[in-house]
C-alpha cells in the first residue's frame, strides 16, 4: 500500500504531465482559452457596432467563452484598431470595422499602424449604403431641395459626419463633390451624435448609415431625401436613389467586417471565419440585418485582406479627386 506522501508525488507527476501535454497542444486547439473581445473604433450604434453584437451572441455560444463587445472610439477609427493592431495575435481580440478602414490612409498623414500589414482578414461580414437624411424641420424636402439651397448659400449649410476619417465622412464629401456644392463638414464622436444634431436641425444633413437612419426615419424623427445605392433599398422602398434624382451615376457604399492582428494562426483565422459565415446565414440573423438595409455578404479571409489592399488605393485616388488631402 502506497503512503500519503507517494500518492502525493504520483498525483503531481500526472498534474504535471497533464499540464505538459496540455501546453503542447496547438494553439488553435485550445482557443478560445478566455472571453474574446471585438473592439469598434466608434461609438454605438453604427453597421460594424450592430453586426458586431448579432454575431457576438451566437458566436459566443460557438466558442464556448463570453464574446464582449467594446467601443473605442475616437481619430475616425484609429484608437480602436490601434489597440487590435498592437494585440497578441491569439485570436481573443478582433476587430469590427467599416469601410472608414481603407479611408483612414487618405485622412491621416501619419496612422498609428499599418493597414495592409498590420492585421489579417478573417471575413467581411456585410455590404450596404447611405441613407441622406435631414431634420424634419428642414426646408428640404427632396434631394432637389437641398442641392439647391446650398447652391443659394455657398458656405452657409453644414454636414455631419461620425469623425474625420470616417465612412459617413467620405460619403459627405463625395456628395458634396458630386454636386458641386459648399458644405462645411462637422465632424462628430460618431453616429449617435451625428443622427441627434440631425434631427435637432444643427446640421443640415448627413450621410447615414441605413442601420442608424432608417428606425429614426420610420419613426418621423428624420426626413429621408435619398439612398447612395444604385438601387431602391428593399427595407425603405419608397425612398429614391440620389442616381435617380439629382446625381445620375452616384454611388456611395460601405461594409462591414472583421480583422485579427496580424500573425494569427491560420487555423484560428478559420475557425473564426467558419463560424461567423455560418452565423450570417442564419435566417433570424439575415432578417434583422436585412430590415436595417444592411446584407449580410461573407467572404474568405483572403478575398478580404484583397478587397482591402484594392480599396486603400481606389479612396486614395477618390480622395485626390475630391480634393481631401491628409491631415
């Protein structure tokens, strides 16, 4: 019969053998270890804060760790990706992001990391466009309106964004460019902020997200003059295309998607992708995505990491043309 002091030793030895063989199992095996965090680089309430918490739900439930969202908001996106960007790439911090991504080069003059290198593609997780709202205060009941009142008073309007840099900023200013009109951009903390002094009148109008547009518009506390979609949004299907109406041609989309830092295993990149694809495609998903007017629109994480590379140099190019040079 074994004596206490044995039994202790052997069950230390199988304690330490366990621990071992544990430690040597790939990485991606035992992932997630811990709560994984998705860090948004704006407030609440914009496409990548939403589609960010419908997966995290179900995703979290995948994993079989607590999945938490977190905004960082702040420099059109930067502090949030920053953060990503400088985080162990284990997996267990992401990032949510828009098209206000591949923006920020042409912004900032000096970015806090590198867009291309710095991260690695794992989906991206919706597509949509902008819906051009004013308060319903406002004179401007059509897109016609509004063209021709800041046509009478160059200088004079405004026009809010979520923070320079931002998606809702670029399409500001693409509008503004495509029109021909002077409109001075005001730069807010984000969406939220951005839709209140909206309908508050403060600012004559705004670029919205249709996530963030279209309950304020239902509930008539925002008027809608048009959609940047080439088409009618299925959701709001009474509210004309800006092509349409006063800008034949004009188009203004976003996305949504989401990042790993950059030297993720790639088995964990896939994991990841797998089941967020798998998340998308579940119909109650789809549905509350689709009534926002946003589409869910997966790819494969090297489509992503492509798609990213290719619009950091087409917003460049836009940006020469609109005459937006980096700060």
């Amino acid at each position: 019969m074994r004596t206490r002091f044995e039994l202790g030793i052997v069950a230390c030895l199988i304690a330490c053998f366990a621990a071992a063989a544990w430690s040597a199992q790939p990485e991606a095996a035992r992932y997630p270890v811990r709560p994984v965090r998705i860090v948004i680089g704006f407030t609440p309430g914009g496409t990548p804060d939403i589609t960010a918490r419908l997966i995290g739900v179900k995703l979290a439930d995948a994993l079989g760790q607590p999945v938490v969202v977190d905004n960082r908001p702040g420099a059109g996106g930067t502090i949030g990706g920053k953060l990503v960007a400088e985080a162990t790439p284990d997996g267990h911090t992401l990032l949510s992001v828009s098209a206000s991504h591949v923006l920020q080069p042409s912004i900032y003059a000096k970015m806090p990391y590198d867009t291309l290198k710095d991260f690695a593609g794992i989906t991206r997780t919706s597509t949509a466009c902008y819906l051009l709202v004013t308060s319903p205060s406002s004179p401007a009941r059509t897109a016609k309106d509004l063209l021709a009142q800041a046509k009478a008073k160059p200088g004079q309007l405004n026009f809010a964004s979520a923070g320079s840099g931002s998606g809702t900023h670029f399409a500001g200013e693409m509008f503004k460019h495509a029109a021909g009109i002077d409109v001075v951009h005001i730069p807010y903390k984000g969406i939220p902020e951005s839709l209140t002094d909206t309908m508050a009148g403060r600012v004559q109008f705004f670029m919205s997200p249709l996530s963030g547009g279209i309950p304020l518009m239902k509930a008539g506390k925002l008027r809608a003059l048009g959609v940047s979609c080439l088409k009618r949004v299925a959701a709001i299907p009474d509210v004309p295309t800006l092509a349409e109406t006063v800008l034949p041609g004009f188009q203004a989309d976003t996305w949504s998607g989401i990042l790993a830092p950059a030297k993720t295993p790639r088995a964990i990149i896939n994991r990841l992708h797998a089941e967020i694809t798998r998340i998308l495609a579940l119909p109650e998903i789809e549905q509350k995505m689709t009534a926002l007017g946003v589409d869910p629109d997966p790819t494969q994480p090297a489509e992503f990491d492509k798609l990213i590379a290719e619009q950091v140099k087409a917003m460049a190019k836009l940006a020469r043309a609109a005459g937006i040079r980096p700060q």
